[in-house]
C-alpha cells in the first residue's frame, strides 16, 4: 500500500487512475482546483477511507507526505487551455515546480502526464519520442504545447540536479467516461452533437488525422510506467496508434449513435496538427504494454456514458 497524490484527480483521466489506485488499495489523496474536473467524477471514491480529496491549486505549494505523485492537473482541451492561457503555463511551469519540490523533499517517485503535442505538427510521422517536434512558440496552443515541454524540461532538470525520481508519459488523444460533455474536444463534441441530432462540427476539411486511446488502457499504462523498477525514466508515448481521419470518425460516430446529424464543415483553428499517431515500440518493449480495447467497444461505452448525462 502506498501513499500516492493525484493532482487533477477529478478531471477525465485523473477519476479514473484515482478509481484504480483505490481499488488496488492505496491510500490516494486527489488533489483539484475544479477548472474543468468535477466531483461527479470521484463522488462514488468518497466513502472510501483511502481516498480523500483536497481543493487546491497547484500552482500555490502544497506540503504532504506521499510516496508517489501523479501530476496531471492541467486543463486539456483546447477551448479550455485557451481559456485564459497565462494560467495555462502557470499550471504547467510553477506547478511542476511545486510537485517537484513536494517530491524532492519527501523522496516521492513522479510520474508527470505530458503529452503529443509536445510533437507539435509533426514532420515525422508516426511520432518516435525520439523526435524533438515542431511545436510553434507564439500560436494559440503554445501557452499548452510550450508549458507541457518547459515541464518536461524541469523533470529531467530534477532528476540531474537533484536525484528526483521521474517518470514522464506522452498522452495521445484519449476518451472514455468523465469526459467533460461541454470540453469541446472531438470526441465528446461528436457523440453529444450526434446523440441530440445536431450538425456534427468538422474543423477543415476532416482529412486531419488523429488516434484515439481508451482511458482504461491509457491508466493501466500510466501506472506500469510509474512502477517500473528498471530506472527507466521515459519519455514515453502511450496512446493507441489505430489512425482516423476526423471525417471517417464523425461517420463511424454518426453510425454508432444510429443519428440524423449532418455533417457541416467550419474553419480550422490556426496551429492545429495535420496528423498524429504514437509509435509505441517503446513502451512494448519497456513496460510490456499495448491497448486492448478496441475502438468500437471504447467508443460505445463512452456512449452510453453520454446517454446518461445528457
Ligand atoms: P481534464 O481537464 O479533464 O483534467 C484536468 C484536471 O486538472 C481537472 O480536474 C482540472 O480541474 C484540474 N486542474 C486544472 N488546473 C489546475 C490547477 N491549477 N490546480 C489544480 N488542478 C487543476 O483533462 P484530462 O483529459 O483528464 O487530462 C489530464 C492530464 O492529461 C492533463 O495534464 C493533460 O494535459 C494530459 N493529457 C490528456 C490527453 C487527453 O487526450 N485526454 C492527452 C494528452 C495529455
Ligand atoms: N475537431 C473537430 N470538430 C470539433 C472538435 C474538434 O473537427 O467539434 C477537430 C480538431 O480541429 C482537431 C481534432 O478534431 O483536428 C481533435 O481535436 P481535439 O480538440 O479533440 O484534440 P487535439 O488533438 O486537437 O488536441
């Protein structure tokens, strides 16, 4: 049994990593300013003794004792990193500056959740974490794209400096349950757009690709990844690399949900990535891990999640 923090426990992944942890039976402290999470999401982990949850925000200090640190506190999607983007690089940077001290002094193992874009609009394709990414430094995802990388700087800045013991995930897309239905990220877009029989919104011309990861699969390699006892610090990519143009998706959607929704096309926003897929040779090959679940069955439960709540 450990000790373990989960900041932005509330949000989509975060609820459901602090699901499991409790679960396997560690003492979890969830740990959440409530931007975009909600206590929806964690209500059913309140009556467990090992769980508590804590409002604060981590770009203000936090002191406790814990053996382990998730830090995923960050908005995600992108209306809402855009939202007010200075606060979107305070998370980012003094936020991991604040974990990373929490983990300094009382010698907690952090696992920091950064993500593709990290790659930017790729040139390689699919994404190695060997490739260091073409990431725009003045646009209108950077204050998310640039943060997520000073981040991971500070990580391994940390761990050379200061013996920290890190772990560092690259998230591609991810879906499932909790996501916010108004977080206007494709996935949830699309099912609530198709579910009340209104216009499914393609950004472009829909030739945009992306890959779409099921949040179970997703946590059971976030927490292999934080458990490894190989010192193997990553970067690594965790997503599932089935590839889909945003329009084949909005169909497959449109077909699942058996809707009337028309298909309308609208501007696509300034820097947003022409293609994304994870190479994942290396968490095969380190942590034994690949998804399982296949895209239909994650995307039917996610709809039914929606049916509920909607
Ligand atoms: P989310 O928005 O649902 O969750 C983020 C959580 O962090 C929310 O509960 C929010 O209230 C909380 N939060 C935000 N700012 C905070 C602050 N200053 N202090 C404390 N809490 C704060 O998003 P998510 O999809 O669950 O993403 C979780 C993490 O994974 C994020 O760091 C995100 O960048 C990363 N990630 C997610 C994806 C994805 O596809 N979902 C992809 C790449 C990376
Ligand atoms: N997108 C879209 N319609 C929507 C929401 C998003 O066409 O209603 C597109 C968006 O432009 C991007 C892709 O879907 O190309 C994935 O967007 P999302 O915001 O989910 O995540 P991103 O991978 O861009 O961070």
């Amino acid at each position: 049994m450990k000790r373990i923090l989960v900041t932005g426990g509330a949000g989509f992944i975060g609820s459901h990593l602090c699901e499991k942890l409790v679960k396997e039976g560690n003492d979890v402290v969830c740990l959440d300013n409530f931007f975009t999470g909600s206590k929806e999401n964690i209500r059913h982990l309140l009556s467990y003794n090992n769980f508590e949850l804590v409002r604060h925000d981590i770009t203000k200090e936090y002191y406790i004792e814990v053996d382990q640190i998730y830090n995923l506190a960050c908005p995600a999607s992108p209306p809402h990193y855009q939202y007010n983007p200075i606060k979107t690089v305070k998370t980012s940077v003094l936020g991991i500056i604040n974990m990373l001290g929490l983990a300094k002094r009382c010698k907690a193992r952090i696992l920091q959740a950064s993500t593709s874009e990290v790659y930017g609009n790729p040139y390689v394709h699919p994404q190695k974490e060997t490739y260091w990414g073409n990431v725009n430094p003045i646009g209108i995802r950077s204050c998310y794209d640039e943060g997520k990388r000073v981040a991971e700087t500070l990580m391994f800045d940390y761990h050379r400096q200061n013996n920290v013991d890190i772990r560092v995930i690259r998230i591609f897309n991810t879906y499932g349950p909790n996501m916010n239905k108004e977080d206007g990220r494709v996935v949830s877009n699309f099912i609530v757009q198709a579910l009340k029989n209104e216009d499914i919104t393609i950004y472009g011309d829909g030739s945009q690709t992306r890959s779409f990861c099921y949040v179970s699969d997703l946590v059971s390699g976030m927490v292999k990844m934080m458990n490894n006892e190989n010192d193997f610090t990553g970067p690594v990519n965790l997503g599932n690399p089935s590839e889909t143009t945003i329009l084949e998706f909005a169909k497959y959607i449109i077909e699942l949900t058996n809707s009337n929704s028309k298909i309308i096309f609208m501007p696509l926003p300034s820097d947003d990535p022409l293609q994304r897929k994870p190479d994942i040779s290396l968490a095969k090959e380190k942590l034994d891990w690949e998804p399982q679940v296949h895209v239909r069955e994650g995307l039917l439960k996610t709809i039914e999640y929606f049916e509920k709540i909607i």
